[in-house]
C-alpha cells in the first residue's frame, strides 16, 4: 500500500509558517526551516508543534523522504501522549495515554527501521533505541508508568555530514 499525503490545509499551513518564523531558524545551507524547526521544537518538549512544523513539510513529500519524516511525525506524536499523560495523569483521557503512544512508538520503528543507521543528518539508529527504550519502560510498568520527565527530554541531535532535505 502506496502512502500519499493528504491535502494540505491552507489555513493551517499559514499557522504553520508563521509559528516557524518565530522560531528565528534560517534555512542554514538550504535547509528546509521547517524541518529544523522539528528539531528545535521537539527537543525543548514542544512535541505538538514539532509534529505540526515537519507535518507540513512531509505533506509536500513524495518518495522515500515520505515515510522518513511520517516517521518523525510518529515518534513526536507519542511523545505528545506521553507528556499530556505526565501533566495529567488522572484526567480522564490523558490518563490514558500509555497505549497509543506505545503504538506510535513501534509504528514510528517500523517505519524508520529501514532508514538507518543515518539519514538526512539524523541518527535514526538513536532513535530507535529511543522509541524502545521509552516502549519497554512502557511495558514493563504494565501501561501504568510513564518514563518521561520534563527534567530529562529526549534530544535529537541532527547533524548534516550527508545531504539534508533542501528547501
């Protein structure tokens, strides 16, 4: 089964690019801001945003670049459920949480698998590790412990030897 982007939104991709440009991030070497700005936002907690920022991006893509950055997009998601369940952990949704990040977690392995150890500038074997770590803890606890804390955020940590998505 062949992936395609939806249509992209208007007004959100307005909201998007205004958000990005206060983010103060430069196209370094033609780099597509929106794709640096994943990795601002994502390694200061800002797990929504960072999965609305490359969203936009990836509803552009077509190819391999497709599934790399749904990826991405998956692994803030989770990170996303993981953090709303942390600040309200007797909500009577948020509570709930552990389970689909859980899902996103091995959805975002199994898509970004194929991906490493490295691409675009990314260490996607770190990643993994990443994803499986916080997926066992998951599990160990039985669904009921979460392992991300607000005093030690997940990081990753782009770095462009190779060719990086151009704008």
């Amino acid at each position: 089964m062949a992936d395609h982007p939806p249509a992209p939104d208007a007004k959100k991709a307005d909201r998007v690019a205004a958000y990005v440009a206060t983010l103060d991030i430069r196209g370094d070497a033609g780099i597509d801001p929106r794709y640096l700005g994943y990795f601002r936002c994502f390694n200061r907690g800002d797990y929504y945003e960072a999965h609305d920022v490359l969203e936009d991006l990836w509803l552009e893509t077509t190819g391999a670049d497709y599934g790399f950055y749904k990826g991405l997009i998956q692994v803030a998601g989770a990170f996303v459920h993981l953090r709303k369940q942390f600040e309200q952990p007797h909500h009577h949704h948020h509570g709930r949480r552990l389970v689909p990040a859980s899902r996103l977690f091995r959805i975002a392995t199994e898509r970004l698998g194929p991906f490493a150890p490295h691409h675009h500038g990314v260490d996607v074997r770190a990643l993994l590790a990443l994803c499986a770590r916080h997926l066992k803890h998951i599990e160990a606890g039985c669904f009921r412990e979460n392992p991300w804390n607000p005093e030690r955020l997940p990081q990753i940590q782009p770095d462009f030897p190779e060719t990086p998505p151009r704008m």
